[in-house]
C-alpha cells in the first residue's frame, strides 16, 4: 500500500481531537469527539467547517491568449469538448457544476468549473474536481485539451463553511461575502490574505468554499473556529448530509458505468448542449433524453428503521431484481434511514413500492422523491 497523503491541516486535526481514516489517498478526520450526529445537526443548525484539501484544483488556460471575451470563448469551447456543461455562457465570477464524460458517455467525475471575474483573467478556468480520481481527470485533461494549458494547484488547501451562520461569520472578515449569489466566486481577502472565495457547498446548506495557500490554511481554520457558531465536521457528517441533500458521491452514486440521465444530473447538463451535443457519448445520452434510460438514480425511504447500506440488492414486491442501493444509512436531520439506488425505469416513480434484501431478507421500503430534506441555498436578496 502507498503511503497516505497528510492534510495541510494534519496537525489540527489530531489537536482537535480528530479520528483519522484513509480516504482517498489521504488521512483525514472522520469524527471529532462530539461525534456524527452532534457534528451533521450542528452544520444544519449553525456552521461547520470542513477540510476538503485532499480535492483537486487548478486552472485551465487557452494558449491563444487571455483577456478578452473572445478568450473565455475560446477555453469554453474546449472543456465543453469533454463535458456537457454550458461554459460558453458563463457568466463573469459563476460557478457551473457538471460532469467529465468517458467516450461512452459514462462519467468520470464530477466537478466544479468557476469562470472568473476579472478581465485578465478572460480564458481561464478554475476547476475543482474530486480526490480519488483527481490525477487521472487531470491527465485526461492534458491529453484531449491540447489547445489548453493546465496548471494544478498542489500549493492549496480548500476549506468549507457551512450551514445556516456561514454568511454572519465569514462577512464579519470578508463583509462582501454577504450578498454573494449561490455559485459564485470572488477574489477576497481573509484578514488581508487574498483567497480564492466560493459560495457553493456540498451539504444542501447554504456556505462558502476557501481556496487559500497550504502554508495559511491553519490559520485561516483557526480564526473561523474563533466563532462560537463554528464546530470542526469530519468526513462521516459530511456523507449523511450530502445524502440527506440528495446529492450523488462519485464512485458510489455514479461511475464510468452510468449516464447523467441514470443518475438523474440532467441540470448539470446545458439546453443548448443538450440539443447540439459536441461532448462524449452524445449519442448515448441524446437517447436516454429522447427515450428515458433503462434505470434511474432515486431516493429511497426504507419503511423500518433498519439502514440499507451500499450494495444492497432491490427487487419488486413480486420478487424480481431492480437494482442496488448505492449509498444509505441515518438521516439526523431527516430522523431515520434513507437510501440512494438506482431501479428499473419501469419502478422508478416516487410512491414505488419495492423491497430492500438486507442481509437476505425482504424489507419494504418506497421510492421519494429527492432531496430528503430542503436545500437551503442563498438564491439572492428578494426584492421588495
């Protein structure tokens, strides 16, 4: 086995009292002592703070110039080649999330892709992709990209704040925090640190990402911990609230195996990219738009209280296999066991009566719909 990876924040982790795990080439802190359900209903109720350095960043540039309008059309154009995101129409500081596509249409990974504000920075991209394939989605990149140049960020950490006091504590250091839009991105200072900010997130709650230089990350993770609103999450709270957000967790609720439309990401997918195609597996998935797949990524409400883990086989109440849960387990905030899997189109419908074989035993259980509780983005400032 190779040796795993230490976090920027390695040794903050273990001062706080952190249970270290490998993930994803890394150690990182699964619990603290409060423990999984105090840290996932505090990230609900106030703001938890989360390391997510082990993810990978860097900047894809156009070697045709940067600047201009023109620019950001010309790297658009390119990463729109092997995703099916709309990236031309980005606008200035937005946040796109969409998917790397493999030749058959399956995914790859899914990703984050920010166009950035400022004119100079016209033809670049920032891109944040996941962990355990971050090396090969970027080799992927350098390979089929070729009119790009791609620069990865080794020097970085990244740092989540979410939940519901995120925006009070992060605009009381960065005021113009506040009335960020949900995906968008900016460039701030942190108490004069400049840092790369997001505000997007993965819980379902409203929240901020910071990319900032590996040698600042524990000073910036110290001064928001400053806050009485702000408790350290590990990687177990972050899973049950991603699945209560009912969001996909790549190599679990999609793979190279799967299409956007199996796993139900249509939105990650733009109109007009929809209707003029231009990425991998167009044909494919143009099918499954037109037609409907075969199976389909749905909630799941175990009618008990028994969890149905990964892996669990599904079958009809007449006893016929559907499909497999791909992730589950028990929703703190949701209270009680919920479940992600994909079925047969034919029983894919919310209200679906179906059956869970945990540990080779029939339980009831009934399709819903997704999320298992509200998302709570900050769509913007209503006017009156």
């Amino acid at each position: 086995m190779s040796e795993l990876k230490k976090l920027p924040l390695d040794a903050l982790h273990r001062e706080l009292g952190g249970k270290m795990v490998p993930f994803a080439g890394y150690e990182m802190p699964v619990q603290y002592p409060a423990g999984v359900k105090a840290e996932h209903l505090h990230t609900r109720a106030r703001a938890g703070l989360f390391d997510v350095s082990h993810m990978g960043q860097g900047w894809l540039t156009s070697i045709h110039g940067t600047g201009t309008d023109t620019a950001h059309v010309m790297v658009a154009d390119l990463i729109e080649t092997r995703v099916p995101g709309e990236i031309r129409k980005l606008g200035r500081g937005r946040i796109r999330y969409t998917v790397l596509l493999s030749d058959e249409g399956g995914i790859l990974d899914d990703l984050m892709i920010t166009r950035p504000a400022a004119d100079e920075d016209q033809g670049r991209l920032f891109i944040v992709v996941n962990a355990a394939v971050k090396d090969q989605d970027f080799a992927l990149m350098r390979e089929k990209l070729t009119d790009g140049e791609l620069v990865v960020l080794e020097d970085r950490a990244l740092l989540a704040l979410q939940g519901p006091e995120a925006a009070a504590v992060l605009s009381e250091i960065i005021p113009e925090a506040a009335d960020m839009p949900f995906m968008s991105m900016m460039d701030a200072h942190f108490d004069g640190l400049p840092i790369i900010l997001s505000r997007c997130g993965y819980t379902g709650e409203d929240g901020f990402e910071l990319s900032v230089p590996a040698e600042e990350a524990e000073g910036v993770a110290r001064r928001l911990l400053e806050f009485d609103a702000v408790e350290p999450i590990g990687l177990g709270a972050r899973d049950s609230l991603r699945l209560e957000a009912g969001l996909c967790l790549y190599g679990h609720d999609m793979s190279g195996a799967e299409s956007p439309v199996e796993a139900s990401i249509q939105f990650a997918m733009g109109k007009r990219r929809r209707e003029e195609g231009g990425f991998p597996g167009y044909d494919r998935i143009a099918r499954e738009l037109a037609e409907g797949a075969h199976k389909v990524r749905v909630g799941i409400k175990p009618d008990g209280r028994a969890p149905a883990r990964e892996g669990v086989p599904i079958q009809s109440t007449d006893g016929h296999p559907i499909g497999v849960v791909t992730s589950g387990g028990f929703g703190p905030t949701y209270d009680g066991p919920l479940a992600m899997g994909y079925v047969a189109a034919t029983h894919a419908a919310p209200g679906t009566q179906i059956e869970l074989l945990i540990r080779g035993k029939a339980q009831p259980a009934t399709v819903v719909e997704l999320p298992f509780v509200p998302q709570r983005y900050y769509r913007g400032k209503k006017s009156a």
